[in-house]
C-alpha cells in the first residue's frame, strides 16, 4: 500500500510509494460527525463564548510557497469541492445542529474568484443564512471580493500579514505587498466585514527597525483581531532548512514540538517575548486613543507596560553586545 514507513522483522525502515492525493474531492463523502457527540463541544462553545461554530474545509492544499508553512499533509496544490457540495454540506449543519456561525479551515478561501461567485450564488439562491469567517491573502481580494463575501454571509475574514516590513515578507516569499494588506483590511472593515490578521515575529534577519513598522501596519490597519507568533521552524519548510545550522535546541521529536525550536536570531529569544508585549500593549493603547479614552486608568496602565515592555526590549537587545 502507498504511503507508509515502517520497520521490517530486521528493524530496517521501509517506505513504500507516496500516496496518491485525491484530485476530485467529490469522491469523498461527507464528514460522518455523528460519530461523535457534536452538541456537547457546541454547547460548551456557547456557554463560554456566547456562540456555537462548525468548522467546514472546502479545500485541500495551497498553492503558496510561504516559508514558514508546512504543506506536509496536503501538499502545495489545489483541489476544491463544488460549491453545490459544500452548500448541500451546510444545510444538513443548519438543519441538525442549529450552530450559530461556520468557520471555513482553508487556507486560502478566496484563492479562486470564479469558485467563490458561484459559492455566493448558490448561498443566495437556496437561502442558506449561515455566517462564517474564513482565511484568505490580500492579493486574492478587493473591493469587489469582500463585497461577495459580505454576500455569502461573511462576518469576519483573516486576512494574513505576518509583517509590516517588505524586507521581511520577501524574507518569507509571502508575494504581497505590505501596503495592499493594509488597505484590504481597512476595505474589509468599510464594507461592514470584521476583520482579523496575523502577526509573525523573530523572522530571520529581522531587526528592531522591522517591528516597529509591523506596529505602524497594525497601527494605520486598525484590524479588529490579531494574533502574535514569535517565529518557529517546522520540519520540512524552507525556514526549518535555511535555519537547521542555527537551531539551538535539539529536534528531539520524541519529547518535545516544533514550537520548542529555536535558532540564531537577531536578538535573543528573550526580548521577543518583550517584543510581543511591546506590540500588544502599544496596539491596546492606539485603540484607547481612537477611543477618546486618553484620561482614563486603563490609558495609564497601558502606557505603562508600553515604557516596561520597550526597556525589556532594549536590556535584551544592548546584552548581544555587552557579550
């Protein structure tokens, strides 16, 4: 059979042909969730959160060639379910669970413009009222694509960064611009669209000069939501390969994940823990000001850990050279 490694009786590793993948994905069939007890995680959700959700995957693969993402189980391609199947898929989820909202697991939902128009159209032409948040790159989107996702009942699209340096994006092979991300996140907001982004810090061969325009991206973006990596090598990735002969901690996979991974950075690993809090704090504070709450405690305690956060930064930064 394809796709296996194993041991022979002689402890010999032996690895067969790797598996074909599917290329019509209309072979599958649904998600057998009765299998499982749906309604409990549903109605833990809900009472924690306030909502229930479905997650959904209408594709497999990505095309992209980021460094940083592994493409391990799916590999860089693309293979998409009709737009029939999936909305079908949606009205059995409406009808059995009674979810509140859908959130699409692709990686890059809006990849294709020709898939999504029929997505949208099939949505409306069936009344599936079934809002849902997904991810997707600022090049596959303008003002016309967030305005079919606004349609085919999008509440909130993660639109990726990583970084508001250029430096860094084509450090990572990202193929975006920084400037287009910006005005795609501020689109989405406009178009009545909430709108989530991802930051990634301690890229190889960035510096403070980097950060500090990844903050004035998320400054002059404003996203509604944003989550912070420090950088991490994966087994398998262009990162994990250009960074190997700088990893300092063994890649021992038995006891340990790829997060435990460090390597050779600008600074120590340290001062991007401060890093990140410099960022989230300076972020809390930008949207204190948009908010005329400049005399408020909050304001005070922010600007605070703003000053701590950046002397943090620096104790780290000056030891490189103290060294």
């Amino acid at each position: 059979m394809d796709g296996l490694a194993f041991r022979d009786d002689a402890g010999a590793i032996i690895q067969t042909n790797p598996r074909v993948k599917i290329s019509d994905l209309e072979t599958l069939p649904l998600p057998n969730r009765s299998k499982i007890d749906l309604q409990k995680y549903l109605d833990v959700w809900k009472h924690h959160h306030g909502y229930s959700t479905i997650s959904v995957s209408t594709q497999r693969g990505c095309p992209y060639t980021c460094k940083w993402c592994s493409t391990a189980v799916y590999g860089q391609s693309y293979r998409r379910r009709t737009p029939k199947s999936v909305v079908d898929e949606l009205a059995v989820l409406q009808k059995t669970y009674q979810a509140d909202q859908i959130w699409f697991v692709d990686d890059v939902f809006t990849v294709s413009h020709k898939w999504l128009t029929a997505f949208r159209d099939e949505v409306v032409s069936r009344g599936i009222n079934f809002p849902f948040e997904c991810i997707t790159r600022a090049d596959r989107l303008n003002a016309d694509v967030i305005t079919i996702l606004k349609q085919a009942g999008c509440f909130r699209v993660w639109i990726g960064a990583e970084s508001g340096s250029q430096k860094i994006l084509d450090a990572m092979d990202r193929r975006v611009d920084a400037e287009w991300v910006q005005s795609m996140i501020i689109e989405a907001r406009n178009q009545g669209i909430e709108a989530g982004t991802f930051i990634m810090l301690g890229y190889p061969g960035e510096t403070e000069k980097d950060i500090v325009q990844t903050l004035d991206h998320l400054r002059k973006s404003n996203p509604d939501l944003y989550t912070i990596t420090v950088a991490y090598p994966i087994k398998g990735t262009g990162l994990y390969e250009e960074t190997q002969s700088h990893h300092q901690t063994p890649d021992d996979w038995a006891n340990s994940t790829d997060r435990q991974i460090d390597f050779t950075r600008t600074y120590p690993r340290k001062y991007y823990d401060f890093a990140v809090r410099w960022v989230v704090n300076s972020m809390q504070l930008h949207k204190l000001h948009l908010n005329n709450k400049k005399a408020s405690i909050s304001y005070v305690k922010t600007s605070a850990k703003v000053v701590l956060s950046k002397l943090g930064m620096s104790f780290y930064k000056w030891s490189v050279f103290a060294k």
